[in-house]
C-alpha cells in the first residue's frame, strides 16, 4: 500500500485529521486531537496503536510490525507494503480504540464509524 493510500484511507474516518507536529514530513491522524496512525517522514512506516502492550509484543512476535520507536509499547510499526487487508484492520482498529476513549459529547458530534 503507498503513503497515500494510507492516508486516503485515514482521511475517510469520520473527524480524522492530519497534521505534521514533528515537522519534517510525517503524516500524523488524529481523531478529537488524539494520535490513531502516524507514517514516519524518513522510514515510511505506519504506527498503530493497539489495545495493550501485550497485544503489541503479540504481533511483533508474530512479525506482523515492529515497535514503533519514540511510541508508547501499546503501538507497533508496521511496512507500508505489508499486507492490504492487515494495514486496513490495523488502521481501523487504531481509530476505533482512540474515538472511543474520547469524550462522550465529542463522540456523538462524529458521524458513525
């Protein structure tokens, strides 16, 4: 998948932004100013949060992604020409846990996922 795929993708989830907070170049999506994919602007790998640290170590393990460096161990890394179907499920998931820590107001003013 290329850089902009991803962030074709990202772009559809509902009150997903992109920013560049670093400078340089990354591609940084936000829902409701919180971090849920980040494509590094040198090493073009897209970071995803998932559930817990342990689910991490449980895909890196199984060499779905890699840590994500300078992330929390609950984000892992992951190829951008690594399977479709899994960056998709990744990204997804990633969004889905990041809206739904959000504030229940805040919520409610996103169109469903």
């Amino acid at each position: 998948m290329s850089r902009e795929s991803v962030n074709a993708m990202c772009s559809a989830l509902p009150g997903s932004e992109n920013s560049d907070p670093w400078g340089g170049g990354h591609d940084c999506w936000k829902v409701g100013g919180k971090m849920f994919a980040v494509i590094g602007a040198m090493d073009e790998r897209l970071s995803v949060k998932t559930d817990s640290p342990e689910t991490a170590e449980m895909l890196i393990d199984a060499g779905v992604g890699q840590r994500a460096r300078y992330l929390h161990k609950s984000w892992i890394a992951m190829p951008l020409d690594a399977d479709p179907d899994e960056l998709r499920h990744r990204i997804l998931a990633s969004y889905r846990l990041i809206r739904d820590k959000l504030p229940k107001k805040l919520q409610a003013g996103l169109d469903p996922a």
